[in-house]
C-alpha cells in the first residue's frame, strides 16, 4: 500500500508541475494522500514509503496550487495587457515599434507624435487628424443649446478616425478608443467632462466590422491660459495597450 501511494503521488507531483497535465496531477494527489494514510495504519509493515508518499502528496498539492496561481495570473495579464502600439508618423514607409519608441522617449507627454500619426496596438488603429484650438465658434453653431465655455476656458476640438482590424463577424465598435487632453499640469479632460454637442460627432457605438472606419470629432473644454500647450492621450483598447501621447500640431 505504501509503494502504490509513493508512485501515485510521484506521479501526481510530476503532473502537477506541468501546467497542461496540471489536472491530472489534482487527482492522483489526493487518492496519493488518502492511501499514504491508510498505509500508515497498517500494522507490521514498513511505513517509511508511506511517510514519503504523505510528504510528497503534500507538496505536490502546493506546487500544484503554485503553478495554477502562476497560469491565472498569466492568462489575466495576457487578457488586460494588450500588444505595444506601433506607431508610424506622416511621412514615414515604416513603423516604429512602440518598445523601441518608449527607449527614445517617442511617444511620452514630453516627446509626443505629431498630428497625423497613425496608432495601431491589437484590432484597432487611431489616428488623430485635425485639432482646432479654439472651436467656440463651431461648438456653438453646431447646436444653439451647447453653453458658451466657462470663464477661463475655451472649447477645443479634436477630429480623429479608429478602424477595427478584428475579424469578428459580428463586428465590435470604437468604445474603448480614446482620445484625452491631458494639461501641461498633468491634469486629464475627457470629452464627456462637459456635454457638448460636436459638429460631425464621433460616435463610439457605431459597430465596425472588419477594414471599416469611424471619424468625427470630440469637444473639450480646456483652460484658455495653456490651451495649445497640453498633448493628447491616445489609447487604442482601454482593456490592452499603453497610452501614446500625441502634440496638437
């Protein structure tokens, strides 16, 4: 009884520290532990096999408890990080790799890209077209109930188009790509901040299919003292991807 519970579980300890067999080794483990015991309680036999049978049955169900910790984990971040942006600027036949940007500090609130730059990490692309500093004018014509801005602060606004890559027949829409204005202070303003009704309005619900695009425009309503002196904040997939930061001109 001792030996078949010292092979069991030096099986099930084997298994258990292979992440594809892992579940096997969860069911020889157990049955390992439960004979180990029985063999310890059998009388004028040796219990040395037993004891390490006990022992080994113990640590495997921890490795094995370590390793299923260890895949979560990965599976996790696997499905919440998504790929490094790629990023070709206007004029360039090639892209840059969003890791060898990060080493150059492409990319960053300091070094933003240039208007135009096209932005790809996962299924999505983005790419800022246009900014208009001061678009009070074209707010407001827009809808005759959108507020005039607050004291201080102006009405900016930013064209910008997302194409899905995915291949999903069913096809996905653009809510998890963002465009922010981010202040010189580090301070973020999100479109939705204040509801402004913006000419030819980028809708995020749209639902894209493969190849297909949307573009239109946002509204922010950012201070007047730093207005051309902030960047945006570009982000592909809110669920994968860095932020890349973009300069307004």
């Amino acid at each position: 009884m001792g030996l078949i519970a010292l092979v069991i579980a030096a099986l099930g300890f084997i298994f258990a520290c292979v992440p594809g067999a892992l579940i096997i080794g969860w069911v020889l483990l157990p049955i390992a532990f439960v004979l180990s015991l029985v063999s310890l309680f059998l009388q004028g036999k040796s219990k040395w096999m037993g004891i390490t049978a006990l022992v080994l049955s113990v640590v495997g169900t921890l490795v094995g408890v370590l390793v299923f910790i260890f895949l979560v984990g990965s599976a996790f971040d696997d499905a919440f990080s998504g790929d490094d942006p790629t990023v070709t600027q206007p004029g360039d036949s090639t892209s840059a790799d969003g890791a060898q940007a990060a080493g150059s500090a492409a990319g960053t609130r300091a070094n933003p890209y240039p208007v135009g730059s096209t932005i790809e990490s996962g299924d999505w692309r983005v790419v800022v077209n246009s900014v208009e500093p001061d678009a009070n004018a074209s707010a407001q014509a827009e809808n005759p109930y959108n507020d005039a801005p607050a004291s201080g602060k102006q009405y900016m606004m930013v064209n910008y188009s997302v194409t899905y890559l995915g291949k999903d027949p069913d096809g996905q829409a653009a809510l998890g790509s963002t465009v922010a204005y981010v202040t010189p202070e580090g301070n973020t303003i999100n479109s939705f901040d204040k509801a402004v009704v913006a000419p030819d309005a980028f809708d995020p619900s749209s639902t894209l299919y493969e190849g297909a695009t949307e573009t239109g425009n946002v509204v922010f309503e950012v201070p007047s003292s730093n207005a051309d002196k902030g960047v945006l904040a570009v982000q592909t997939d809110l669920l994968g991807g860095d932020k890349v930061f973009v300069a307004l001109t």
